[in-house]
C-alpha cells in the first residue's frame, strides 16, 4: 500500500501539511481531493483513503467513495478535526482505522496493515452474507412451493420436495427457480378467483 486518497475540505491541503510531510516522508505517494469529481478521478490509482475531515463529514464521503470501489478507510485525528468531530460520534462509519500526526513509521505502517486487513475481512463476510441471504430467500421459494404442492396434491413435504426435484431436472432449471415459478402461478390462479 503506497498510494493513499487524502479527502479534505476544499482549500485543506493547506491545513494537511504536517499530514502530507509525514506520510511523504515515510514514502507514501499522496493523492487529493476535495470533490467528488476529483475523488472519482484518483479512485482507481489509490490503495486507500484517508478522510482529513471531522467525523459528521466522514460517512456520506465514505458510502459515495465504497460504491465505486471496495477501499480501506482511514480516519486522520488531528487536534483540528478531533475538535470539529467532539458532538459527533457514531457507530456505523466506515472507517477501518485511525491515523494520528503522534505516530511514527513503524507504527503508521502496522494501522495500515491492520485497517487493511479489517477492511478485506468485512468485505468478505458482507460477501458470505450476501449468500447466505440469498440461500434464505431461495428456501423460502422452495418452502411455499412445497406447501403448495402438499395441498394441492395432497402429499408429503417429502413427497413435495421430490416433486419439485424431479421438475427442475426435467426443465434443466434450479429447484427454485421451478418452486418460483409454482408459487407464482398459484398466486395467480388464486386472485383470479
């Protein structure tokens, strides 16, 4: 990781310099942006971003820049935006870490690496999520359809269930895709009623 984002607020660079020293020194190239426009523009080259911004700014910055790409974030806690952040406080930011102007190389390196890693970890279980929720609906599909089939058939869940097996190995189609087409049909069927 050697390129990082720096978002300020427009004309802040002047106000990042010990920022912009330090990380320059310990050969970080930076990158800056103070729009959205810019922040699209130096996206692609950047392996993190760094909000030099209070805290109440943080957020809405942080969900734009994640919808264009998956990023560690990191907070920079000068004296200026700690004070500017004192009222705001809030659990869900999406921040992997924070960086202080007290820390030295040794220790910026390892808040990058651990932020990183963080940031790669939750990617992931938002990603297993994701599945598993799509797993939840898709029972979900195949239950109802199994109910149907149980009622208007008068068989088993087990029965149901072999029923819908057979028909999607039939089509060539997924058993919820066979069970959502069921549901629906019977949805239909029942309003016409």
């Amino acid at each position: 990781m050697r390129s990082l984002l720096v978002i300020d607020n427009p004309g802040g660079k002047a106000e990042a310099l010990p920022l912009e020293q330090m990380l320059e020194s310990y050969g970080y190239s930076l990158l800056y942006a103070s729009s959205d426009e810019a922040a699209k523009n130096h996206l692609t080259k950047a392996d993190a971003v760094i909000f030099h911004l209070p805290l109440g700014e943080v957020k809405a910055w942080g969900n734009r820049l994640l919808q264009r790409k998956k990023l560690p974030m990191f907070w920079w806690c000068s004296a200026d935006t700690a004070t500017m952040s004192a009222a705001f406080c809030e659990d869900d930011l999406p921040i992997d870490g924070m960086l202080t102007p007290s820390m030295s190389e040794q220790e910026l390196h390892w808040a990058l690496h651990f932020g990183s890693k963080a940031c790669f970890e939750r990617q992931q279980w938002l990603n297993e999520r994701k599945q598993l929720e799509a797993r939840l609906e898709e029972r979900k599909w195949i239950d109802m359809a199994k109910g149907i089939l149980c009622k208007i058939k008068q068989v088993s869940e087990a029965e149901a269930y072999d029923l819908l097996r057979k028909q999607a190995m039939n089509e060539r189609k997924r058993i919820v895709d066979v069970a959502t087409s069921i549901v629906k049909v019977y949805q239909l069927l029942q309003e016409q009623k």
